[in-house]
C-alpha cells in the first residue's frame, strides 16, 4: 500500500498504482512541422540520422543563435551535444531559450555518444538527441537559443502553427510521495507533489518516452534572494543522474493549501526512459527543506521523427 504522511490538510488520497494515472485530452490532428534551415548570418551543418541528412545549427561555449519567428507559433528543437571521439560518458547540458533577455524556457538533460547520427563532416561524435518543444505568442520575436554547461551542442529547429486545444500531454500520478500540493497560477490549479530529505516522489514510467519533470522549491519565510537545490533521480535503485538548480521565488504563483510557503519558479528536466516499465525516484539532497514535482508525458504526435 502507499504510505502518505499524515499532514492534514494537505494529505491527498492514494491512488492504486492501477488508476496512477492519466488525464488525457480528446486527441487532435496536429499540423506538420516544417523544419527552420536558414537563419540571419549563419550557416547549417549537416548531420546523418540514420543516414538521412538534416540540418543542424551549431552553438558553441559563449555562443548564441538567434531565431527570428512570428508567433503564434510552436518551435521544437532537437539537440545533440559534441561528443569527444571515444567517448562513453554521459554528458550534462543545458539548452536556453530567452528573448530580450527574459528565459522563455530551458532543458536540462544529458546524453552519450549516439550510433545513429553523426557529422557528415570532422571527427567529433554527437549525442542522442534530445527535444523540448516551445509556445511561442501571436507577434514578431527574436529568440536566442544559447547552452549552459558541457560544450559545444547541435540543434536542428522546426516549427508549425500551434495546435488547437493545446499540446496533448499526458499527468503522472505518482505512486507514492510525502504529501500533495495544489499551484495556482492564473486561472490554473496544477497539483504538484512533494519530496523531501528521505522521502522521495516515486513514478510508474512505461517507456519509451520522454518524461518531464517541472520542479519547483519551497520558500519559507527565512529564505531570499538566490536558492540552490539538488536533486537526485535513480530508476529502480540505479543512478540516473543528479542535477543541481538555483532558483528565486516565483510572483505569479502560490500554493492554495500550503500556506506557509512560497513556490519558486520552476525547473525543467526532461529524462529520456527506455522501453520498459520503469520506477523512477525523484530525492531531494539539500536543502533539508522540500520541494514540489509535477511530472508529464508528452503525447506522441504528427511528424514526431527527427
């Protein structure tokens, strides 16, 4: 049986594994995506994923690329990172999105050394790919796509209008997690569950997919300005990976049964799960605080290959 802790109000009632579920939108047939192979003074490299070629963008440490677009409009971005020759490693990066200096929207993830795409040119190997997918306004914009750590990464960019109703996406229920919480922000109440020091959140993953975790850590009175925290994910009891964040509080959102604390803004990790059924655990290290996840699955849909 899950074990909840026992903090009423704010216990939420256990769902079997079973019922660990879903809410899934009507499904909708989405436009094609058109892929973005010429940009304002720079020049595509090509990659051969599975033999085909495609058109990359490459952004180096200290680089940027700007991506004129109008909106409304759905930007997905492939990445692949460089990858030293021989290399078996897992590489850490993360992928920017920001206009005038305001983040739109970032991916943390990593990846190996891939054996289905490389450079067609040059002897460096590139990653498995890896995606986010951004909603960009109605409106004229110029997005900079820049990354955070590891070194240099490839990114092969389309877009298409957005889809009507939204992207189809798919909630994780966990099946078991310290306590709930309900995020209201705007006119949306979005449940988040909690993890602690010792009491991690544990999902059932079938995969292949790509799983979203949005993270977010709880303010208390006591804490201001910048805030780092840890977090450690394992998938059965193997390491996946720890990832490290530093966030400050968020103004637009707050907890409707959480009244002592105050939500950051949130992180995104996207963790790439292999076929199979999976029990991944999300731990969190430091602070000896907590903090909030909400974890999706997005649904597959037209054109969804590289």
């Amino acid at each position: 049986m899950t074990r909840f802790l026992r903090r009423p109000p704010l216990l939420s009632v256990a769902l079997p594994v079973a019922a660990a579920s879903m809410v899934v939108a009507a499904p909708v047939r989405a436009a094609k995506w058109d892929a973005i192979e010429k940009l304002p003074g720079r020049k595509p490299v090509t990659l051969l994923v599975e033999r085909s070629p495609r058109a990359y963008f490459r952004i180096g440490a200290g680089d940027s690329l700007l991506v004129p677009l109008e909106g409304p409009v759905q930007l997905r971005i492939f990445s692949r990172v460089e990858v030293p020759p021989d290399s078996k490693q897992a590489i850490s990066y993360e992928l920017r999105v920001a206009e005038k200096g305001a983040l739109l929207d970032r991916e943390a993830t990593e990846s190996s050394a891939s054996s289905a795409a490389r450079l067609e040119r040059g002897g460096m190997a590139v990653g498995k790919s890896r995606r986010m997918t951004v909603d960009i306004p109605g409106g004229k914009h110029e997005l900079v796509l820049s990354v955070l750590g590891g070194p240099a990464v490839y990114v092969r960019l389309q877009h298409r209008p957005p889809e009507r109703g939204g992207n189809v996406m798919v909630s994780l229920t966990p099946v078991e997690a310290p306590r709930s919480v309900l995020l209201a922000e705007g006119e949306k109440t979005i449940p988040y569950y909690t993890t602690m020091p010792g009491k991690p959140v544990k999902l059932r993953v079938v995969g292949p997919t790509q799983l979203q975790l949005f993270l977010r850590l709880d303010f208390d009175a006591t804490m201001r300005g910048t805030q780092a925290y840890k977090v450690v994910l394992s998938d059965g009891g193997r390491h996946l990976r720890s990832v490290e964040f530093k966030t400050t509080k968020a103004t637009t959102a707050s907890y409707t049964n959480l009244p002592d604390r105050v939500p950051s803004k949130y992180d995104k990790l996207q963790v790439p799960i292999e076929a199979g059924t999976h029990e991944i655990t999300i731990a969190l290290l430091e602070p000896a605080q907590s903090a909030e996840i909400h974890a999706k699955i997005p649904q597959p849909s037209v054109g969804d290959q590289e």
